[in-house]
C-alpha cells in the first residue's frame, strides 16, 4: 500500500471506530443508525446540489452507487442487530474480521492474488477476531463454547461480513472507474458517490426497520448528527484510498479500526480487560502491520 493510503485508511479507521462506539452507547443501535443516516443525507445535501450538473453519472456509476448502497444498508442494519444481541468488542470485530471473503471476491473478479506476507496477515486478522469472544483461555461459558460464536449477536454480526465483502469490491470497481483528472472533478465524483451510496442504504434500513414492526427509542440527536457526518468522511477516504490500491489490501488494513473500537470498548463501555481479548487485539495489530508492509 502507498504511504497516502496508508493515512487515509488510518484516519477512516479513527472515524468509523467513532462512530460504531456512539452507536453502541445510544441505547437504541439501530434508532441510531437511522437518525445518523438521516442527518448525514440533510449536512450534505446542499454540497450534493452544486456537484449534481459537474458529474458524470453514468450506467456504471449508478448502477454501483445501487448496489454498494444496498449492501451498506444491510450492513448497517445486520450491525446494529449484532450490537443489539451482543457486545461490541466481539460483534464487531467478527463483522470486521472477514476481509478473506473480499479476497476470495477479488480472485473471481479480477484474478489478483495478495503476496504471501499479504494472505499471512489476513490470516492473522481472523484468528485474532475469534479469539477475542473467549474470556479466558479455557473451555467453558467464559472460555471456548460453542454459545460464544452460536448466537443471535454473532450471526448478525457474519451478515454484516458479508455485505462488507460485497460493497467493497463495488466500491474498488466504482472507485477506479471514475474520473482522476481534473483533480476538483475526481474528489466532487467519489464525494457524490458516497452520499448517494447513503442515501439508498437510508432507504434499505427504513424498509429493514419498517418490516420488523418493532418500537425503538428515539436517538440521541446531537450523538446522532455527529455519527453522521462522521461517516460521510470514513466512506469518502476509503474511496479516495480504493482508487490507487488494491481493494484487498484496503479492506484488510482498514481492520486497525478494530483495535480502536476494542480497546475502547472494553475500557470505556464494557469495563473488562480480559487476556484473550488482549491477545487477540495483537494479533490483529500484527496481521494489520503485515498487510500494510506487503
């Protein structure tokens, strides 16, 4: 990965990891996730208006910012349920600790193989991610059992892997098939496809939410309005990375995020440090590092 990939993932990281704890710490994830959604789709609306004649909107381009949005809104929706059921320093790193799916995608797609140092430490990012559910190294309800991974929170949390895996080899394909040059209307293109990916996963999660017919609290609204503009800028520095670096790569290294919401999550809302945990946050930093160096 190139130096200014590297910053960018690392800063998208910071940002999603802030936005995932603020949800947590709602109450209410998925009346969160909505209201977040909702007040990013209003902050950006007026830039939207200015980009709307300076771009291009091609087939490719609309039938991408569909799908990836799609996917992001099941995302978003099978995360929430994930912190719903369950804690956030194990939903999710689970949900994060899949970046061998998009490689497995990107093999099918576009026959790129990651290094050996590459595959290594996205090997090490998954094993670190199962590890981290266990309270200590032991079999038993605090240990190593089967309801530790078997259940409502970690199921979902694999649902939202998956859609992570789809949109972000969307995202890879619609990033290198924008403009990049003038350099205004390359930044105006991937910051309008963002917004729009936001919008349709707004619809996606308004549909999910509708179907269950279920009463959420109301969100916090100041946590809710920051959430959101938080992650108009978390997706847009992954689309600025995805356009110069293999989607692969981008994916795996943006898995540092876990670190940040693990961490912080365990000291700040779980208040438990467990050996394991600590573990498997090194094992994911090392697997991070060798993904970043290959």
């Amino acid at each position: 990965m190139s130096l200014s990939a590297i910053l960018l993932v690392l800063l998208s990281a910071v940002c999603h990891s802030v936005w995932n704890l603020l949800a947590k710490s709602s109450g209410g994830p998925i009346a969160f996730m909505r209201q977040a959604l909702r007040y990013s789709a209003l902050c950006y609306a007026p830039l939207f208006l200015v980009f709307i004649f300076l771009i291009d909107y091609s087939p490719i381009y609309l039938t991408c910012i569909l799908a990836s949005g799609s996917a992001v809104g099941l995302f978003l929706f099978c995360l929430s349920k994930a912190y719903q059921y369950g804690q956030v320093s194990v939903a999710y790193p689970i949900a994060r600790s899949f970046p061998i799916l998009v490689v497995t995608w990107v093999l099918f797609l576009w026959g790129v193989t990651p290094s050996t140092v590459g595959m290594a430490g996205i090997v090490m990012i998954v094993i670190g991610c199962f590890v981290l559910p266990m309270g200590s190294f032991s079999f038993g309800p605090d240990g190593f059992t089967p309801s530790n991974y078997l259940n409502r929170s970690c199921l979902w949390a694999l649902l939202a892997a998956i859609a992570t895996s789809i949109f972000s080899v969307i995202d890879k394909y619609a990033a290198v098939n924008m403009p990049t040059a003038p350099v205004d209307l390359a930044i105006y293109s991937r910051i309008n496809y963002v917004y729009l990916q936001n919008l349709v996963a707004l619809i996606v999660m308004e549909v999910c939410t509708l179907r269950l017919r279920q009463p959420y609290p109301v969100a916090h609204r100041y946590r809710a309005l920051l959430a959101g503009l938080i992650f108009l800028v978390s997706y847009s520095l992954i689309i600025l990375a995805l356009t110069s670096d293999p989607v692969a790569y981008v994916v795996s290294f943006r898995q540092v995020s876990i670190l940040i919401t693990a961490v912080v999550s365990m000291f700040y809302l779980e208040r438990r440090v467990s050996r394991p945990r600590l573990v498997g946050v090194g094992l994911i930093f090392v697997g991070v590092v060798m993904v970043g160096l290959a």
